[in-house]
C-alpha cells in the first residue's frame, strides 16, 4: 500500500485515528460479548476469533504508519537493517560484509563471534549441550532475521550450509530482499 499524497501531519493524523477506531473496536467488541445471550464457550470462540483479527488490523496500521514515516521525502530515512546469514567458518567473510554494509550506512546483524567457529567456541562441551546451544543461537538469528529488512547470504564460493539455508528459506517466506555475497546464488536466484 503506498502512503496517500498528504502532509506529514495529516498521514499521522489518519494513522492515529485508525489506530483509535481500532481500540474503540476491540473495547465494544468485549461489551457485545460479555451482554451476549451465548454460551461462555461459544462468547470465548467470538472473542478469540476477533481478537485475531483486530490484531492483524493493528500489526498492519503501525507497519503502515512505519513505511509511511520512511517514505516521506521530508523527513531523514531511516538505514536500512541488513542480517548477515553464512557458515561461521567464514568468520573473514562475517568481519568484511559487516564493514561494507556499515559504510554503505546500513544497520547491520550479525553473528554474535565472528572470530570463531562454533565448533572452536563449543566444541569441549558435551554433544547435547552443543546442540542446545546451537539451536538456541539459530533461533536467536531467526528473530535477527525479523529484525532486517534484507539479508545478505555470505555465500563464499558458492557456499550454503543446512542453517544457512534454513535462514534463507526463512527470509523468503518472510518476503524479505535477499542479496548473496557471490553471484552463485543457489537455483539461479540473484
């Protein structure tokens, strides 16, 4: 949805009141239910059923009201948040992407020690807590992801291991931009 052709006053203006409307909704929607002659179970199925959907028409308001405060040419823009995603065996390749994309005036995610493996980090630990560490800091990137605008796939000699491909199918589904460090990106995707 692109932002309507009107001041910055005025497109805060709307958002507010839609975001009101939409509080005044959900407060009037807990009265209907509550003076309902239904069931407490079926008034608990209403209410859960509309309780989503108000949430959902909050989540896209305040995104709305968050693209429209980035697209309006009088004011600064926010730098875009890019998540470096890639083998931790390319700690080189973390430490450059980091540098690029920071001049290039970017926000940038990463891992959280690019100076080492994860197998160097962890490896005295016993296999089980690895793995729960592992999983723990792969999750961890997942809510970096969600973070970003874009991600940038460090994928050094045409390199994408299991968890980096998991994040990048993650991205998509997320409809976030993926950009790859190397122009060998996997199933001819650029």
């Amino acid at each position: 949805m692109t932002q309507p052709k009107v001041g910055k006053n005025k497109w805060n203006q709307e958002i507010s009141d839609a975001l009101e409307a939409y509080r005044l909704a959900h407060r009037y929607m807990g009265h209907l239910l509550r003076n309902s002659e239904s069931g407490p179970e079926a008034r608990g199925l209403i209410y859960a059923q509309i309780a989503h959907a108000l949430a959902d028409i909050s989540a896209a308001l305040v995104e709305l009201q968050r693209i429209g405060n980035g697209d309006r040419e009088d004011e600064q823009r926010q730098p875009a948040i890019v998540c470096l995603c890639g083998s931790t065996r390319f700690s080189e390749a973390f430490r450059e992407a980091n540098f690029r994309e920071t001049l290039a005036g970017r926000v940038v995610l990463t891992i959280g020690c690019d100076t080492r493996t994860d197998g160097d980090l962890f490896g005295q630990l016993p296999e089980a807590e690895m793995d729960r560490i592992k999983a723990s800091l792969d999750e961890l990137h997942l809510r970096k992801i969600d973070l970003a605008d874009e991600v940038l796939i460090l994928n050094v000699g045409g390199y994408i291991g299991r968890s980096t491909r998991r994040e990048l199918e993650y991205a998509l589904k997320q409809g976030k931009r993926v950009r790859y460090l190397e122009d060998t990106a996997p199933n001819g995707k650029q």
